[in-house]
C-alpha cells in the first residue's frame, strides 16, 4: 500500500497512513501580512507559521476536520489548538472569542472563533513547525508545494 507525502521546499510531510490525502483550506479570507519564516534555531526569532492582515472579529475556520485539543488562555491571550487524523496540529492564536470547547470535533471549514487585533495560523508536525501554505496548495515566499506518491521521482508531479 503506497503512502502520500507532502513535498515542499521545507522537507515531506506524512499526511495519512492510507486513503486519500487530507484537504486543508486557509483559515480565513485574508492577505498573509507575514509569512512563514522558519528560525535557524529553534531559539532564535522568526514566524513559525502565519500572520493574516484580519480585522478584529473576522470569524476563523479550522482549516481541516479533527479534535480540538486546546481552547483557553495562554499568557492572556486566547487559543485553539486542533489535532488532525493524519496527526498534523494546528494552532489558531491571539483570538477575541472561542467558539468551541476542548474534545470537541470540528469539520473544515467549522468556526473556531473570531480573531482580535493579531491573527496568526502554526501547523506542527510532531515538534516541528511548517509552512501551512504547504497545506492549502499556494506559494508564498519560497514554497511551492507538489503532491506525488512516497517514492516517486515527482515526474507525475502537479504545480
């Protein structure tokens, strides 16, 4: 049985042990004001994953199915972590409201809250933080994203 991957100029991420490839959207309708800029280090500066341009209030959307496994505070501000079945976590932070609670499922696209004066989308896989343009089939910055089968040369390749 032949997994997918994901192939991006940041390294592969497996998405599902078997059947299809999970389909991601963007959280909201929104330019990127900064985009995904990956530290040297892990203790160094940079954006581990997304901030939109939003106006406080605009509603966010999980940006695929799967369980919330945080809603609250953190430092004063609020956040939603989702937990995806190909394991893949995403993060939606500096929110003005939660719409959801802890344990519940979410469907793509299903508000998760609205945002406050910042917005900003991280996607880990396991401990290590992705471009989630990667996920939603975009370029921005110096991303571009192929789906191919594990083990393929990319000749069949789709940009």
């Amino acid at each position: 049985m032949a997994t997918t991957a994901l192939m991006s100029t940041f390294g592969s991420v497996p998405l599902g042990a078997s059947g299809p490839v999970e389909r991601y959207q963007p959280p909201v309708q929104a330019p990127v004001r900064d985009p995904f800029r990956p530290p040297d280090q892990p203790w160094l500066a940079g954006n581990r994953g997304l901030e939109y341009q939003t106006e406080p209030g605009t509603p966010v959307g999980a940006i695929g199915p799967g369980l919330v496994v945080f809603a609250g505070q953190v430092g004063g501000t609020l956040h939603v972590t989702v937990l995806h079945p190909d394991g893949l976590r995403s993060s939606y932070s500096f929110l003005a409201s939660i719409a959801i609670t802890e344990g519940d499922r979410v469907r793509t696209g299903q508000i998760v809250g609205t945002t406050g004066s910042l917005f900003h989308l991280g996607v880990r896989a396991g401990e290590r933080y992705i471009d989630p343009t990667a996920l939603f089939g975009q370029v921005v910055g110096r991303a571009k994203v192929f789906l191919v089968p594990a083990g393929s040369r990319g000749s069949d390749a789709v940009g």
